[in-house]
C-alpha cells in the first residue's frame, strides 16, 4: 500500500475533528445570545442580569473553543511534513524494488549478459539514495510526529485551563441569584447584586488576560 | 409572543452543540485508532509504540468529550422543566387578560350589563390564579435556571480537568521518543522504553479513577 496512505486519512479525520470543535465554538457562542434575550424578556431583574452575564462567560467559553479548533489546525498541518516526506520517499523505495526485480529476471532469463553490470551499479546508486530518504523520513517522522503532538496536547491544556478558570467565574455569578421560593402576591427583595456581577466579569477577563501556557 | 418560544429555541440550539461533541469525542477515538495503525506501518519500534500510547490518550480523551456531551445534555433536561412552566403560565395569563377585554369591551358597548358582575368576578379568581402561577414561575425559573447551568459549568470542569490530566501523560509519551537526527546507514539504538511507556498509560488510567468533582 502507498506509503502515505494511512497518514493522508489521518490528516482528513483530524480535519473532521476541527469542524465539530469550531461548528461547537460557534454554536455556544449563538447560545449565549439566546440566553441573554431569553433572560431579558421574563422581565426578573435578577433573571435577566445573570443570564446576560453568564451568557458572556458562556461566549467566551465559545471563543476558547474556537481558539482550540485553531490550535487543532496548526498540530495537522505539522503532520502534513511527514505525509510530503513519506510520499517523496515512495518513489525511491520503488525505484530500488524495480532495478532488483529486473536483475532477478535477467539472471534467470540471461545469465550472461551485460547488462547485468550495468544494473548492479544502478542498484548500488539506487540503494545509496535510498538509504539517504529512509534517514530523512525517520528524522522527519520523529521530529514532527513529536511536533505534531506536542501542539495538540498544548491545545487541549490551553482550552481546559481557560475554560475552568470562566466556568469557575460563571459558578460564581449563579451564586448571586437568590432562587428561595416566594409566595404567591410577594414580591422578591429588588435585585442589587449588578456591580458584583460586574466585577465577575471583570475578574474573568483579568485572569484569561493573564493567563500564560 | 409565545413564553415559551426563546428557551423551546435556546434548547434546541443546546442540542446542536451536544452533537458536535458528541461528534468530536467519536472522531477523536478513530483518530486515534488510525495514529496507531500508521505507527505500526512505520516499521520503526519507536515510533509504533508511541503512535500506538499515545493513541490510547487520544482515545481517552474523546471518551471524556463524549462524556461531556451528556452531560451537557443532562444540564439541557433541566432547563426543559422552565420551558414547561412557561408554557403551563402562558394559558393562565390569557385568560386573565381576555376577561379584562371583555370587560373593557362591555362597559362601552353595554355598561347596565348583569354580565359585567359576573365577569369582575370572573376576573378576580383569574388574577387569584394568575398570581399563583406566576410565583411558580418566578420559582422554578431561578431553581432551574440556577441548576442547568451548574449543572454545565461543572460539566466543563470536569471534561477539562480529566483532559488535562490525560495530555499531561501524552507529553511523557513523547518525551520517551529519541528524535536527534541519524545519518544515513547508522541505525537507532534499539527502542527500550516500552515498559516506562506501559507505566504512563497506568499512571493515566490511575489519575482518571481518582478523579473526584
């Protein structure tokens, strides 16, 4: 089987891969806005500022996704280094296979003829530069397979980090809306936590801000 | 416009987002499957058991995006319990607000009306169960509301503290991957990492069973 085979459906799977966790980005991010309008129209103060609040960490939580989507991206395209070196390897794995076969079948055919020197030395040289690719491919493929992974680990910790660091703030916002049970006819105290949900917010922002991998 | 109309949206939006990870989590499971048949086809020692390891990480990693996705859909459950009290409120303040038109209506058109009695009193117990009904939304909204997304929030966590967990050994697997450069006819020393890789899959498997929220 060609050589870059299993390495080309790889890169295209990882490709599937990407879509899914961007199509997710997106999706939570429009979620957010849904929230935030659904909150709006019950007309509870309280209701309507911390579903506009969490649907912002809720959106942000979409652009990290989105950001790990790229980050997927940039892992793929390093492995796409040793799909090209596999595939110009191929061609002199096949050259060498063929100048053999050949000699096989003509010292069975023609045990005596010239050609057969002529072939030995193209074997010699074929063998040489051969030997030359296959060096170059397990280099490439230790290096950038390391690479490769190296990136798609660093993505997945980069989302992960980022992500608890919001859904902690988002817990917090929660925390701000009293949800004990009023009678009917009573009217719930007047909500009053907006500047602590505003400075939730602040915070999360502070720590994505500084946040180093 | 219909109560309940945002949140029937913003669940079904929710839904979309659980398909892409849910998509995501089975993508990355083959992905990983064809990273360790393309290091197998390498014929080099090295790179096939670290393809092959570092596979199972990947694996364990969409298994924990998957688990994500339903939880996800556990926290959309609960936002279907305010969805259903909207639309068991919605009749209720119809028929609070056409008594009053009716009213309204009659004493232009008819103000003598002995219906006009019946009708404000009509009214009176309408608003009485108006008033109950809204309680119960006011009541559940902010319970529900306050649960779905706690329910999400500690969904991402976790997601994002077992996969941190996971790419932190799938670093050590690389690590373990002599990549210096050979020349051309020398060999690598032979591959003997196998069993420090062996014990990194155990520490991962160890850390994922220790996981507590």
């Amino acid at each position: 089987p060609e050589l870059s085979r299993k390495l080309f459906r790889l890169i295209k799977s990882t490709n599937n891969l990407i879509s899914h966790h961007e199509a997710a980005g997106k999706e939570r991010v429009s979620i957010a806005t849904q929230l935030s309008e659904w909150g709006e129209q019950t007309g509870d103060d309280g209701v309507s500022d911390i579903s506009d609040k969490v649907g912002v960490i809720l959106s942000e939580i979409g652009e990290v996704e989105e950001a790990y989507a790229h980050n997927l991206d940039e892992a793929r395209g390093v492995l796409k280094a040793i799909r090209n070196t596999e595939k110009s390897v191929q061609p002199s794995r096949d050259n060498k296979d063929k100048i053999a076969d050949e000699i096989q079948k003509l010292k069975f055919k023609e045990p005596s003829s010239t050609r057969l020197v002529v072939l030995e030395n193209e074997l010699v040289r074929a063998e040489a530069e051969n030997l030359v690719a296959e060096a170059q491919l397990s280099n490439v493929t230790r290096e950038k397979l390391k690479e490769a992974y190296e990136t798609e680990f660093a993505a997945v910790i980069e989302r992960a980090e980022k992500q608890i660091m919001l859904a902690k703030h988002g817990r917090r916002l929660l925390a701000l809306l009293d949800d004990s049970p009023v009678t009917p006819g009573d009217g719930r105290p007047a909500y009053n936590q907006g500047s602590q949900a505003r400075q939730i917010l602040d915070d999360a922002e502070d720590d994505l801000k500084a946040w180093q991998p």
